[in-house]
C-alpha cells in the first residue's frame, strides 16, 4: 500500500475542539455529505449517515439544522462525523469541551465503547486527568512537542509506599505513639501521611491506634494521579 | 432541543466494508455540495429566495424581449441576443459576486475546512470542485437565458425554419 497521505486520511478520524459543522443544513444531510467526502458512494453514505447519528445518540433532531443544536448535541454530530466511515484511527480532540457532567458521562461512555468493542483505535488529547484516567489504556505526555513521558496508565497511577491514616480525635497521641515506634506519621491535610519502609511497620501502626484509642476512619494506601505529573514538573 | 436520548446508544455500531472510491469521490462529492449549496437545495426555503431571485432577474429580459419581438413583428429593429447580454450582464456580474464568496468562505467561517482537509481530498482538489461548481452554475444561468431567448424569438419568427438557418 503506498503511503500517500491522501489514502491514509480516507482511514482517518478527527473531531476537532473548534466549531466545525455549518448551521442552515441537517445533521444527517451533512453527514451524507461528509461520508461522501471520504470516499464512500452516495448509496451507501446515507444508511452509513443514519447509522452512525443513531450510534452517537441522534434519533428525530437529526433531521433539524445543525445550528438549533445544543452544545452537547453538535459535539455528538462531532463525534459521528469523526467515525462515520469506519476509521482505523480516530484523533478526538478535546470531546468533552463545553459539555455539563452528564453530557461530559455520555460523551465518555461512547467514546470507550467505540473504542473498547468496536476496535477503533482511538487517541484523545485532553486536559481533564481524570478523564484520561478513567477512560484510556496508555498515555502519552508530550511537551514542547517531545515525548516526556509515556506508557500505560496503571504505570502512572501505581501505589506509592505511603499510607494515609484518618483519625477522629487523639491524634497528637497517635503521633507521638507512632513516634514512639519508630515511625514518622507526616501531617497531610486532615490525614496522616506515614512512609512505609517495610512491612511490620504496619502492625506498629495498629498498635499505635489500639494504645491511644483513637477512632479509626480510613487506612487507605495513597495512590499517584495523573495530575502529580504535571505537579512535579512544576518549578 | 436539549433533551436527551442516552439509552439509544446500544444500537452498536457497524463496520464498512463495501468499496471506498477515495479521491474522485470526495472531489465529485465537493462538487456537488457546493451546486447544491449555491441553489440552495436541501436548506430552507429563506436559502433559496435569493438564488431563484437572482435567476429569475436572469430569465426576465429574455422573456421580454421575446415578447417585444413577437408582439411589435419586424417593425423595429429587432433586439437579440447581443441586446440581451447588455441587459443581463449586470445581474450576472451581481449573481457572481454574491455567490463565488459564499462557496468558499462559508466552510471557513464554519471551520468545516478543517474536516474537508483531514479527509482523501487535497486543497487544489478542494478548490477546484468549488470552482468547477461555481463554473456549472454561472454556465447554467448564462446559457438557460439564451436558450429561453432563442426559443422565444424561433417562435415569433414569421418563418421559423428561415430564423434557425439565418442565425444558427
């Protein structure tokens, strides 16, 4: 297969964050017509347009102009447009912009049952971490457009050696107990930060809180997220 | 319009693996959207007022002079297709220059472009099917008017036959 870049982008999704779709015609008129444009006969573009506004969750407001549409609707058109011809691979950029949580929900869920059943790869450039981690398998962090970091994203999430402790009252007791045995508990916020050099450490920390009574409400291992990349690089 | 319709998601979504025509169609498939656009075809009818205006500014001279020609019967000399083009000229020049911006303009303002280009089309395919558009319809208009003079003046034509021969 040659290489040219025409042929490739016949294979090519991209919803892009800006405005995009003309307001006086149909969301399933420029549908056909965008299908079209990537190649497939008029016959076939038509049930492909219908096909995939049904997919992205356009029923009857399909057949008014595009410029009624509500922020959330138009990103949907954004995303059928980007997936209408059976892409190989989709560019998303940005798809959840301007979108309110629910919408923000929809728009995800489609996103990762285009990706996950029906085998489009797809890559989604956004700002939001949590997006990115509830929703990708791999990330890549570009800046000043190299490649600093990448690979999957359980490498970028995964349990740091530090268990926070929450407690409802005696706390200063359970500090100097922990002290006491060895163990530096670190003030964070409302919780208690202790670094774990090895295992029994975690029955000195069970013994702290039987000796100094106090009430135990969370004992979670604190876990890295994605936007501790972005925080570390800082200055 | 902003109700929502999530539990529609389920109806999947279906490979295609039928033929894939690539570079000809999109240019064929630009072509057509920019005739159709310019006629306001599969719009509203505010978009095509101004079209039909425009042609029927373009249809009306011939129309009258066909009748003047058929009416006064050889008594003066006789207006014709060189007469027609003086009058017509100016609604065209206006047809052009109202229609020949909206072709390319409007996919930039809409940032349409920006999904034409990621798309098995090139830029000078891009354009040249926007002008080729542009062309059909300025060829249309031009030569409707012509045929509708012609028409009119073969008819009023004592012998029409002779008319045909005499100005062929």
């Amino acid at each position: 297969m040659p290489y040219e870049s025409v042929d490739i982008r016949a294979r090519l999704g991209y919803m892009p964050e800006h405005d995009c779709l003309p307001t006086a015609i149909t969301a399933s008129e420029f549908l056909t017509h965008m299908v079209q444009v990537s190649g497939i006969p008029p016959s076939q573009a038509r049930t492909r347009a219908a096909d995939i506004l049904r997919h992205v969750g356009l029923e009857e407001e399909r057949y008014c102009p595009i410029g009624q549409y509500s922020t959330g609707m138009k990103q949907r058109v954004k995303l059928a447009q980007s997936l209408a011809h059976d892409p190989v691979i989709v560019l998303l950029d940005e798809p959840t912009a301007g979108l309110d949580p629910s919408g923000r929900e929809d728009m995800l869920r489609l996103i990762r049952r285009t990706g996950h059943e029906f085998g489009i790869s797809i890559i989604l450039s956004s700002h939001l971490m949590g997006d990115v981690e509830s929703n990708c398998d791999r990330i890549i962090v570009l800046e000043g457009g190299h490649v600093t970091e990448q690979g999957a994203v359980s490498q970028f999430t995964q349990e740091t050696e530090t268990v926070l402790i929450d407690v409802d009252g005696n706390r200063e007791e359970l500090i100097t107990a922990l002290a006491a045995r060895g163990v530096t508990a670190v003030s964070d916020g409302v919780s208690l930060a202790v670094e774990l050099d090895s295992e029994e450490q975690y029955d000195a920390i069970r013994d702290a809180l039987v000796e100094t009574n106090a009430r135990l409400r969370r004992m979670s291992p604190r876990r890295h997220q994605l936007t501790d990349i972005f925080r570390n690089e800082g200055p | 319009m902003t109700q929502r319709t999530g539990e529609l998601f389920d109806l999947g979504y279906q490979h295609y693996d039928g033929p894939r025509e690539g570079r000809m169609r999109a240019r064929k498939a630009v072509f057509f959207d920019g005739f159709r656009t310019t006629l306001g075809l599969g719009r509203g009818a505010g978009a095509k007022v101004l079209p039909m205006l425009l042609f029927g500014a373009a249809m009306a001279p011939a129309i009258i002079i066909a009748l003047i020609v058929s009416l006064t019967n050889d008594l003066i000399d006789l207006p014709g297709h060189p007469e027609y083009y003086q009058v017509v000229s100016i609604v065209l020049l206006i047809f052009t220059a109202i229609i020949a911006p909206e072709l390319l303009c409007a996919d930039r303002r809409n940032g349409v472009i920006s999904l034409y280009l990621v798309r098995p089309l090139s830029i000078t395919d891009y354009v040249a099917a926007r002008w080729l558009a542009f062309f059909a319809i300025t060829l249309l208009l031009v030569y409707s008017g012509q045929i509708v003079l012609l028409a009119g003046l073969i008819l009023s034509a004592s012998d029409p036959v002779d008319y045909i021969r005499d100005n062929w």
